[in-house]
C-alpha cells in the first residue's frame, strides 16, 4: 500500500490547478484595481459548489474572480453573479462548460470542466444553435489550463482572438512541433 502513495499523488497532481498561482495571476493583471477581485455572493457561491468544478478552480472562482465585468487582454471577463445566469448557461453547464465571457466576436469564452485540467478556450457562437447539443464538436481549446493562459497574458504572449484563430494557432503549434521533431 505504501508503493501506491507517490504515483497516485503524482496522477492527482498532474493537472491539479493551483489556487494561489491563479490569484497571483489575476492579482498581477489587475493593475488598476477596476477588476474588484473577491468574494462572489454566497448565491453565487453555492451555485458554483453545485457545478462539481475542481476544488482549487471552485475557490478561484468564489474567492478571487471579478465582481465586475471587465476585459483580460481582448477577452470579455463576466463578473462571477453573470457566470451562472440564464438558460444558455444551464446548457452549457450539462456539457460541463463554464461561461466565464466571451471573445471580441461573441463567441464564447469557455472553462471546460469535463477533467481537472480544465481547459480554457472558445466555442463558436456561429455554430452553437446547430451543435447546441454536442458542443465539443465546437469547442477549440486556447491553452492547457487557466494557469496557462494567464501566464501568457501576463507575460504578453499571443492569445487567439476568437473560435477560428484558436483553430488556426492550435493547427500551427501541432505543425511546429510536428517540424521540430523530425529536425
């Protein structure tokens, strides 16, 4: 049984979202003190609790996030009492997305919740109505995780503006590291 400890808590931690890196981010981007970060109403609270998101994304968004709508590079950020707040959000909730805004476009800034790795990226307004029902056939990540992204933006790294940008960058990355291995 001993054995078993490290290589489960290796598993656990592999993709394990870090809180405190994710405040720090955000802390560091919010510059002006315009964001207002912090504690989410507790309505809010308990409607993120019931969402089954992981433990330190659930705290990030309940202790941390915006209580304003605000902009992150040219992402639009929703204040947590708009993240859970109609019926578009109940579907995409049941397909384990979050809303957290939405790109220069429209189309929709997402949390994929589906692991814990919890992926950020774009689905495609233009296409929702059609695939309303499978929308991961319309779903396009922008970055490993929530860490990932900020990070990038922190450093002032390229964020794709939309659905079909990430479509594009995601292709040229897997065609870069497809280059790179066969030097």
């Amino acid at each position: 049984m001993r054995g078993l400890l490290p290589s489960v808590y290796y598993d656990v931690r592999k993709y394990h979202m870090s809180y405190t890196l994710l405040s720090e981010f955000i802390q560091h981007l919010d510059i002006k003190n315009d964001m207002k970060l912090g504690h989410a109403p507790d309505e809010v609270q308990q409607r993120l609790e019931d969402i089954g998101l992981p433990l330190d994304i659930l705290r990030f968004l309940q202790w941390s996030w915006p209580q304003r709508d605000t902009q992150i590079a040219h992402i639009s950020i929703l204040s947590s009492p708009h993240l859970i707040n109609d019926e578009l959000s109940e579907n995409l909730l049941k397909q384990t997305f979050l809303q957290l805004g939405s790109a220069p476009n429209g189309d929709f800034f997402v949390l994929d919740f589906s692991s814990t790795q919890c992926r950020p990226g774009f689905i495609t307004h233009e296409e929702y109505w059609e695939y309303e029902n499978e929308l991961r056939k319309i779903f396009i990540p922008i970055a490993r995780s929530m860490e990932s992204l900020f990070y990038r933006i922190v450093e002032g790294k390229y964020i794709p503006t939309d659905y079909y940008a990430a479509e594009e960058f995601n292709a040229f990355l897997r065609k870069e590291e497809n280059s790179t291995q066969h030097e």
